[in-house]
C-alpha cells in the first residue's frame, strides 16, 4: 500500500500521440503540478490498476488525474479534467 502523504514521484511518463488531457484542455505540466501540492488519491472504480488524484496546479485550478502507478513510482498519467 501506498503511503500517499509521503509519496514523491521520480518521473511520468504520457502517451503524447493519444494525448486525453488536450481533450479537457489540461496541459501535461498542469497534471504533474497537482502530484506536488496537496493532493487526495482514490483508488478507480473501473480499472483496478488506476487511481484518481485529485489536486491543484500551481494556478489554483482544481484537477482530476486519472493515473498508474508504475515501478514505485513512476507516474503513467492517463487523463485529466477540471473539477
């Protein structure tokens, strides 16, 4: 189990060529902001395998990221949008 309140990631990883956060008009920088503010993780109802974090980027905006946890921690960013 995953400590979240201690958790810092050490890299992310984003599949540009099918680039879901554009869809919701987040940029990958505002998704990897909110892994360092004060944020809240939830396991995904639909994937056993995803979590949804919920956060701020440094402008104050309020996001969801929809994530993987890989290789400890490694960040797979998958989606994201405007809380």
């Amino acid at each position: 189990m995953v400590n979240w309140s201690r958790f810092t990631p050490t890299d992310f990883e984003y599949d540009f060529e099918h680039d879901e956060l554009a869809a919701h008009h987040v940029t990958f920088e505002e998704a990897i902001e909110c892994f360092f503010s004060d944020f809240e993780v939830r396991r995904n109802k639909s994937y056993s395998d995803r979590y949804q974090l919920i956060g701020s980027a440094l402008s104050g905006r309020r996001l969801k990221i929809i994530f993987q946890l890989k290789s400890g921690t490694v960040v797979r960013i998958i989606t994201g949008w405007d809380l």
